[in-house]
C-alpha cells in the first residue's frame, strides 16, 4: 500500500484525522472524510490534483491516477439544493489523468471495470466494462473479458461515438 494510499484510509481518524487532511493537501489532493472507499484503491503518481466531491463512493479496486475529479455540475448551488445525490464508482473501474466525472443530477453510475480516459468529462452513468473518451465523453469500446461485456469492434464504436 502506497503511503497516499495509507493517508487516504486513515482520513476518518478520530485522533489524526486532521493531520492526515493536510498531509494529503501536500500531494494536492482533497478526500473529503465524508467519500466513501473501499478496499484496494491504488493512487498512481501520489494523486497529485485529485479532488473527491464529499458524496462519492469509490468501489473495490479502484484505480485513480493524478488530477481526477469527481464532483457536481452545479458547484454554484447551495448543496443541500442540487439534483445532485452521489458519484458512484464501482469496483475495478480506472479513472485516467485528468479525467472529470461530474454529476447533473441524481445518482450518476460508473460500472464496475469501466476506463474513463484521460481528461474525458463524463456526465453520464455508464454500464460495466465500458471505456469512455472524449468531451463530453462518449463510449468507445469495452474491456476485453471484462465480466458482462460483449466485443465492440473499433468500426463499430467510431460509428456510436460519431452518431450518438
């Protein structure tokens, strides 16, 4: 376990809990004590610029790489009167550099085993095993043997992406 990965973890504390915050703000990174995390989340190059809107749950085995953010469309709105109610990343899914998943309203979904791209700004929830690109961010293919997925040819996924 990483040593951004082992603050993350212990943010909740009763006793540390604050300095563990502003050891993470070092690395330029805000985790909310609120967010959610489960078990072997993995933080590649020390998270640097990853910001987790306090409603966020990340799943089993997520990886985030540096300057993610996951959070809400309307950060002009008052919390407690946004559509929005929670990010949820489930298991296995990879978040790219600078990639943005940001939630209108309701509950937005990022299934299990899904790739959201390098700076993609995901708007929408997605469906497991599925690889995302683009602004906004489109489906462009899926995992190869990712539980639930069926092959899209590359043809196949140029075709949705230039007619969705």
């Amino acid at each position: 376990m990483s040593l951004v990965t082992a603050l993350i973890h212990r943010r909740r504390h009763r006793l540390l809990g604050r300095l563990v915050q502003e050891a993470l703000a070092v690395y330029g990174m805000e985790v909310p004590a609120a967010a959610e995390i489960g078990p072997g989340l993995i933080v590649f190059h020390r998270g640097f610029g990853t910001v987790l809107h306090p409603y966020t749950t990340l799943g089993a085995g997520v990886t985030l790489y540096n300057g993610v953010t996951v959070g809400r469309a309307d950060p002009w709105v008052p919390q407690e009167r946004s559509p929005m109610r929670r990010v949820v990343v489930e298991d296995g899914a990879v978040l790219c550099a600078g990639a943005k998943v940001i939630c209108k309203e309701g509950v937005l979904t990022v299934g299990a085993g899904t790739v959201v791209g390098a700076n993609a700004v995901l708007t929408r929830s997605t469906g497991p095993g599925e690889i995302w690109a683009g602004v906004p961010a489109r489906r462009v293919g899926t995992r190869e043997g990712w539980p639930g997925t069926a092959r899209v040819a590359p043809q196949e996924a140029a075709q949705a992406a230039a007619g969705a």
